[in-house]
C-alpha cells in the first residue's frame, strides 16, 4: 500500500449470512467509530457518480463520498489546499469537493487556480477546496471527485433507519500497539452489542476485519496463482 505504516490499515464491512461483505449504514458506522478503542481513525466511504454540467462539456465522473478525516487515516495530505473539516462533513454543512489528481490534470491541465471554483455536480454547485495527490490505492487513485459523507446521512438512513445499508465501508487505521486479532475482537464485540441493543435491524449480523491490502488484492490473489502455475508447467 502506498501509505506509511499501510500495514496498520484495515477494511471493515458489515456481515449477514447471505450476505458476508455488506455494508454499513450510517449509525452503525458512527456506533463503531464512537465505541472502538482500538483505533487512531475510523473513517468511512461510499461510491457516487456525478454528472458535471455548466461547461462546454459535460461529464460523467467516478466520485467517493468520504467522511472527515479519510485523509488524515491514510496519511495523505492534499497536493494542492486542503481536506474536509468535520464541519463540513455535517447535514446543512457548505458543499465543498477536492479533486482526484487525474481529473484535475485532465480537466484542468493541473492550474493552481482551481481552489474556489465552482462545480455543477448533480445539478448542485460544490466549490472546490483542494486537490489530492496521485499517491493513493488504485480505486482512489481513479476517483475524480471527493465530497462529504455525512452531510447527507439523512437521506441515506441515518438515525431513523438503521437497517439501510446504501453502499457504505470503512477504512480503520490499527493503534500501533494493537493486533489485527485484537481489533477484529473489539470489532466483534461492538456488533454483538448493537445486535443486542438494536434487534429488529441488527440481529444475526456482525463486522468483518481484514487488512487492506488484502481486501484489495483478494479478488486478484487466486488469477495470479493460476497463471504462476502455467508459467511453472510452460
């Protein structure tokens, strides 16, 4: 991973037996970041399309909404003004956006001149308020805009509907002095409350803890393997 001490950072998604890798809703995910003492960051994300209009070209771009401190977790700081403050990141809140790097190279020709502008993303004008850089994994890395998460977890569910899981996951940073096997524990143990507290939405359910990096090659591991063996068999 092309973070410092990438091995500290975990994926985190919700589990149901049909099915292992769900997502989180909105309260669930701020339960885990309020309760859990095993980690420095517990940050969240979730996939959105947007469509630019108001210029000479409008576009379709591969956004992420992210919480506050996404950045922060993954030890990157912005190439160009800044990242999202937790004011930002609440409902009401100013829309405000950063940049992936290559859509800012691409759309922009990477001027400097970009912070302030405004963007009509989804038919809503968002100013820009920094730029990220290159050095992310690669579903961030292809990502063309960021936005806050949580300004709008009212119409993702919010308090009012925690069984509604609309494409949220979680990205943990491990304290240095804690195990992988400790803070899946922890992780285990906060769903078993709520699980627990919240029955109607959250029985039979728990969280799964895996390394980052192993989240993001699982998919690849298994072709790689089989093509290692037909080069040893060549």
């Amino acid at each position: 991973l092309p973070y410092s001490d990438g091995e500290k950072v975990v994926f985190i998604s919700e589990w149901a037996e049909q099915v292992p890798n769900m997502s989180f809703s909105v309260e669930n995910f701020k339960d885990l970041r309020d309760q859990n003492k095993v980690f420095d960051g517990i940050v969240a994300y979730r996939g959105q399309t947007y469509v630019l209009t108001g210029t000479d070209q409008p576009e379709r771009l591969n956004g992420r909404e992210v919480t506050s401190g996404i950045f922060a977790t993954l030890r990157v700081k912005p190439q160009l003004g800044r990242a999202f403050t937790p004011q930002e990141d609440k409902v009401g809140a100013e829309r405000v956006a950063l940049l992936g790097d290559g859509f800012w190279t691409r759309r922009f020709a990477r001027d400097p001149n970009v912070l302030n502008k405004q963007l009509m993303l989804n038919g809503e004008p968002f100013t820009v308020i920094g730029v990220v850089p290159p050095t992310l994994h690669t579903s961030m890395r292809l990502t063309d805009i960021f936005t806050p998460l949580l300004r709008r977890e009212d119409e993702l569910g919010g308090a009012n509907n925690r069984g509604n899981h609309p494409g949220i996951y979680v990205y943990g940073r491990r304290k240095h002095s804690v195990s992988e096997e400790e803070a899946r524990a922890e992780v285990v143990g906060i769903a078993t409350r709520l699980a627990k507290t919240y029955p109607n939405s959250n029985a039979r359910q728990s969280m799964t803890v895996r390394s980052l990096h192993e989240a993001l090659v699982e998919d690849t591991k298994p072709r790689l393997y089989i093509l290692l063996g037909s080069v040893i068999l060549v």
